[in-house]
C-alpha cells in the first residue's frame, strides 16, 4: 500500500492550512513557471475544495444505482403486467393502444373536417391509377393494387400515430414483392425450380395473388413480433444514407422493369434472380429496341408528356396566376382520357396491339386465409420489406411531426404496420407501405388528423364495387409512364451527393457504396451489404477515434483542445488527455498507444519553449519528435478526461491498469477525472481498484488539475526531487486541508 503523504512528509500539509496561503503559493509557482503555464485570475480553481472521487462521494451521499440489466428487464415486465394492475391503468393502456380514442372524441370538425377530406379525396383519387400501376410492376393483378389503397388505410386510422404518411402502393417494395413473385411463378427465373422444390402437387403451385398474400401476411409477423420485443432501435443502423442510396438504387431497378412494357419489347429473356441481373436485363432491352411497337412508344411518349406538363408547368401556372395550390390528379385524368381513346380505337387489336390491363373484378371478395407453407421461403424478402418499409415509414412520419409538432410513436407504429398487413392478408393484395410522394401532398394540403385516411379509402372502395370494369382496356404502358413520372423526385436524392461531400466522406462513402451494392448485385443483398457496411464504418470510427490534448483556457475554468483557440496553454508538468470513444477491446491498444503518443507531443512543445527553436529544427524543416525512450524525467502528472468513456469492457479494464502501472514505473502519476458513475461501479466490481487506488480518481477536471497543481507547488517549494517513493504517498493525497 503507497504511503501517504501526511504520515511522510508532515512538512508539505502544514504549510497549506489556510486556504489564502494556497491561494498564495499557487501564484508564486505561476509567476516563476514557463511561458506555457496556464495562470488563473482566481486564487482556487474552484468554489469548494478540490478532492478526488472517493472523497467526493463521501460528503455528498453517493447512491449506488441499480443495474442496468435489472433495471430494464424490470421495465419491461412492469411494461407488460402494469396495465392490469387497476381499472385507470388499464384504460390509460387501451388509449395508448388504440391512438384513435385519443384524439377522435376531442375532433374539432370546425378546424379540421376541410382539411382531413380534401386531403383524402385527393390522395384517394391518386392512389387508383398509381395502386394499379404498382401492381403491375410487382407482377399481379390490377385488382391488387385497388385493395392495397383501401384496407390498409382503414386499419392504419384506428392504430397510427402520424397524420400525414399516406399508407397504399410504394414502388421498391411493389419491386421487392415482384421479385419474390417471380420466383414461385416463373418457369424462367433461374431460382423457379429451386423455390417451388418442396411443392410435390403441381395443382398446388401458387399464383402470383397467393404468393404476394402470404408474404404480407409474414411482414405483419415481423412487425409485430418486432414491437412486442420492443426492437424498434433496430432502425437506427438503417441510417439516412443508407435509406436514401437504396431507395435511389431501387428507384433504378424500377426504371428499368418499366422500359420493356413503355416500348412495347417483347419476347426478353429476363434475368431476374441473378446478381448483377440489372445490367443483364438492360442489355435484353438495347438489343432489342428494333423491334419496339411504335404504337406504344407513341402513347408512352404522350403520357409522360402530358404528366410533366401537367405537374411542371401547369401546376405552377395556376399557383402563378390564380393562386391555386391544390394537387389536381393528373394521372387520373390520363388514365380517364387514354381509356376512352382505347376503348373507342381498340388499342389492344392489330394494327395497334397495345398491351392493355385487361379483365378486373368488381366488387368486394371474400377474405381467403393465406398460404402458410409458403412463409418458410419468403423469410428473406419479409425481412427486407418490412426493414425499408419501416425506415422510410419512421423517416417520412418523423419530418412530418416535427414540422407540426406532435409526436410519433416508433413502437406503436410497428404496431400499425403489423396489424393492417396482418387484416389486410386475407384479401388479394401485396405488402403496404407508406407513399413518399403522396404523403407530401397531404402535408402540403395540411390534413389535421388520420381520418384523411377515411376519405382516401372511400374513393378506393367506390372504385372496386362500381369502376374498376370500366378500366379493362386501359393501356399497360401508361401504367409504366405514371411509374417512370412518379419516381422522378425519387432520383432527385442524387443531390444528397453533393450534400455530402463536404460534410463528411465516410457518410458519402455509405451512400455510394449502398447505391452501387444494390444496382450492380441486387435489392435484397443490397441492403445487406449497405448495412454492413454501415456498421462497419461505425466500427472503425470507435476503433480510430479521435484524441486530444487539453490545456487551460486563460480567465475560466474551462479546459479545451490545444490548437483550437489562442488563449489555451499547457500546464507545467501537468499533461492532460482526451479519447473521445468508449473503450472497448477494438481500440483499447491505441488508447494506450494514443496516450504515449499524447505524453510525447506534450513533452515535445514543453521542449520547444524551454530551449531556442532552432536547436531542434534545423533551416525551418520539420521539428524531430521525440521517441518513447526520450520522454524526460521531469515528466509528473498524466490527467486522463474519462467524459469520454461511455462505456469500458474487460480489455478496457486491463489497459487501464496497465497504463497506470507503466506510468507509476516512469514517475507519473495518473489522475481519472470526470468518469461516469457506471464506469466508476464497472470499476469496483471488476477488482479495478486493487492496482488502482480509489483515490486517483476525481470528479471533474478541475478537480484534478488543481490537486496536481498543488502538488507540484508543494514539491517545488520544498525543492525536494521527486522519486518513486514520493510519487507514492503522493498518489494517495486526497485533497488540501482548508
């Protein structure tokens, strides 16, 4: 056990019994100490002793807390038994629960009814023609789409939290769904035989309608099996960019799918299924644009047209002129004008033979229990699915409630995804999803509540029971053209890019790497590898984090970064450290090496200043770094800022430790300042402080700082040489008698 200082040197204490004499002497050492010192205007450092951790516990009655695991396996069990531990409880859980009893029975129809309905009918009136088309593009029937665009939103009415996040038809997971489609479905795909293997009844092959059913059905699993375990802090490694670049890349893959049924191609091979299938399929469409049907061509040419004029330049016309800023449904009007022109020309007959939508029932059918026996190999896209559509879902949903200022719930929107995929199963439609573009009109329009989503489903649901027959000789390539057009803003996130540049590279490198991961390999191994290599950047961020170090800033108390402002300035003998990163066994090592390497630097511009400049750097060349071997004996005090360590494992522990022992041995004595009260209990219980003394570690910065300054004071006044035995009953000085 080191000495201690009162026993040993009697001496040193009694010269600072009165506080003023500490004052006193502190600035006597201040007036004969280098150029590099920091000096303070005050006479202590703080507005109460300076004392270390244990002492500091001590006199204010420190608690030990309760352990995190316990604490939050406790949470979560009050979490599940305390709604049914009273009546008021359990009614605040059914509130929570079910959001529309929140907010429904205090409905101001004065304030909101307007909004809510004209925000409704309008995204209602999109969601037909855009529900038809993205189920076109997931490979089913017309019918799909409409369903998609009424039940979902019902369901989201009575369990969503969000006001604004339209809920039908999105084009990357119509993609997704398509994909997964086509590998029950088509004898071409070169994953069919495999994925249809465990079928022995060929009677029993599922159609496309069934495989979609059942995918969403397994979706809603996910989701509520996710919110029941509370695992909506999985999205957080879903990072924006990550978001962006592959809704972007999958944007791609959409463009391309759509081209053959815009031109009028047909007979390609389709490569689907295969990595890099993008490219394959691309090739199909080059070699093959000779054969393109001009009629098609022709009418795509005038959809896009039309849709661009409409939304571009008419729209900001009117907003111009007359002031009007309403959505008007511009594709609604080119489905209408092109179905008359079909009907009435015959599009779908020679000379023309135009691809048209074809038979679509009318009225509601009966629900149909999904396929389970096909779960098992749709594992893999539920999970993709449900990651996207929950991370652009919590995305869109967050921007929306801090611009109007009210709060999300992440858990129970899980809740809401899972249940209106779940009801939603049992009838003919593919996984729902939020609308980016047709949640921006219903902000724009400003609906005040989730009932918008009423009045959208209206307009869905008079189609299926009277119109949806009157959409028969519709023609497939204006599908096409309303996708191509309304994926437009979507590629528009290629301006993130530049956003990103000067930001920050490993942000733009995430981008970059996702976005090229999913168009050159696939959708689904896309996001695996923009996820992992998400994680990994963040990785390598912990494991090469940042260090620093400290000195004073001249007229405060404050310590900051050398170099960053022209008032800091080193202490004498007093060297202090940052790592900005917890400490765990990826980067345990460098902050050790980190921690030499600060004490060389440090000692380097202590030389710089104590002998001329020019015995070190020879004609203005690079000034020589001195090696760990050449650190000086003077070298006294290593003040370690622990604010950083949010957290240290077993690797961490015994760095630490060993860091402290290599400094004993070179007449360092090392101060742990400012570390958290879990850190501190993770010491205790690990055994720590057997080799490190309690004593070493102190509650802020400038606790221990002004205990090292005294330190230093003390010995300069008793002109005594500091040894190893010294350092000794040094390390264990708790705090000045006052």
């Amino acid at each position: 056990t080191p000495r201690h200082l009162s026993s040993d040197y009697p001496e040193i204490i009694d010269i600072f019994d009165d506080p003023d004499e500490i004052g006193m002497h502190m600035k006597k050492a201040s007036t004969h100490s280098m150029p590099y010192e920091m000096t303070y205007e005050h006479d202590t450092l703080l507005d109460r002793p300076p004392m270390n951790q244990e002492r500091f516990d001590h006199l204010y009655g420190h608690k030990h807390g309760e352990p995190e695991a316990r604490r939050r396996l406790k949470k979560t069990g009050m979490r599940y038994i305390h709604p049914f531990t009273s009546c008021a409880a359990f009614k605040r859980f059914l509130v929570a629960f079910f959001p529309i009893l929140q907010w429904l029975p205090h409905y101001s129809f004065k304030s909101n009814i307007i909004y809510d309905i004209l925000g409704g009918i309008t995204v209602g009136v999109m969601n037909v023609p855009q529900g038809i088309a993205y189920a076109s593009l997931a490979g089913l029937p017309a019918v799909c789409g409409l369903y998609v665009s009424f039940l979902p939103p019902l369901v989201y009415l009575i369990f969503g939290t969000s006001r604004h996040n339209s809920i039908s038809a999105f084009s990357v997971v119509c993609l997704m769904t398509g994909l997964a489609v086509e590998r029950f479905t088509d004898t071409s795909n070169p994953k069919y035989n495999e994925t249809v293997a465990f079928i022995d009844d060929p009677a029993m092959l599922p159609t496309p309608t069934e495989v979609a059913t059942s995918l969403t059905m397994l979706v809603a699993f996910i989701n509520l099996a996710m919110a029941l375990l509370r695992l909506e802090f999985l999205m957080t490694y879903l990072s924006d960019q990550v978001v962006s670049a592959f809704t972007t890349a999958a944007t791609v893959h959409v463009l391309v799918s759509q081209i053959p049924d815009a031109l009028g191609i047909t007979g390609m091979v389709k490569h689907d299924g295969e990595n890099g299938y993008l490219v394959m399929n691309l090739y199909e469409i080059i070699i093959r644009i000779p054969n393109v049907n001009l009629y098609t061509c022709g009418i795509s040419l005038f959809s896009i047209v039309f849709l661009l004029l409409g939304k571009e330049v008419v729209a900001r016309l009117l907003a111009r002129f007359l002031n009007f800023h309403y959505a008007l449904p511009y594709e609604l009007l080119l489905i209408i004008i092109t179905t008359v022109c079909s009907y009435f020309i015959g599009f779908s007959s020679p000379p023309f033979n135009v691809k048209t939508v074809g038979s679509i029932s009318t009225g509601l059918v009966m629900p149909t229990v999904p396929r389970f026996d096909l779960m098992p190999s749709l594992i893999g896209d539920a999970l993709t699915i449900t990651l996207v559509a929950y991370a652009l879902h919590i995305s869109l949903g967050r921007t929306f409630a801090k611009n109007h200022d009210y709060e999300l719930d992440d858990n129970q929107e899980l809740l809401a995804l899972g249940f209106m995929s779940a009801v939603s199963s049992f009838f003919p439609v593919y996984p729902p999803a939020c609308s980016l573009s047709r949640s921006v009109i219903n902000n724009k329009i400003g609906t005040k509540t989730p009932l918008s989503n009423f009045f959208a489903a209206g307009i869905v649901l008079s189609t299926i029971l009277f119109l949806a027959t009157y959409l028969e000789p519709l023609p497939k390539p204006v599908l096409s053209c309303i996708v191509l057009v309304a994926l437009y803003a979507v590629l528009l996130k290629f301006k993130d890019l530049i956003a990103l540049w000067p930001v920050s590279k490993i942000d733009f490198s995430i981008w970059a790497v996702s976005f090229l991961a999913t168009v050159f390999i696939d959708v689904t191994p896309g996001l695996i590898i923009s996820m992992l290599y998400a994680l990994f950047t963040a990785i390598a961020r912990e494991q090469w984090p940042l260090w620093h170090l400290l000195g004073g800033v001249h007229g405060n108390l404050d310590f900051e970064e050398a170099g960053r402002y022209q008032s800091v300035s080193f202490f004498q003998e007093i060297c202090l450290f940052r790592f900005d990163s917890p400490l765990l066994f990826m980067n345990a090592h460098r902050f050790k090496k980190c921690v030499q390497k600060a004490l060389r630097q440090w000692e380097h511009e202590n030389l710089i200043l104590r002998v001329d400049k020019l015995s070190i750097s020879m004609n203005g060349g690079p000034e020589k770094e001195l090696e760990e071997d050449e650190i000086p004996e003077y070298t006294r005090h290593l003040v370690i800022d622990c604010s950083g360590f949010t957290f240290v494992d077993y690797m961490g522990i015994s760095t630490l430790k060993e860091l402290f022992l290599e400094m004993h041995n070179r007449n360092v004595l090392v101060y742990f300042a400012a570390a958290k009260a879990p850190v501190r209990d993770l010491f205790a219980r690990s055994g720590f402080h057997e080799q490190v003394p309690k004593s070493n570690f102190y509650p802020t910065m400038r606790d221990a700082v002004a205990v090292a300054r005294t330190r230093e004071t003390k010995c300069a006044i008793l002109n005594k040489k500091f040894s190893v035995d010294i350092l000794d009953g040094l390390s264990e000085v708790t705090t000045v008698s006052m």
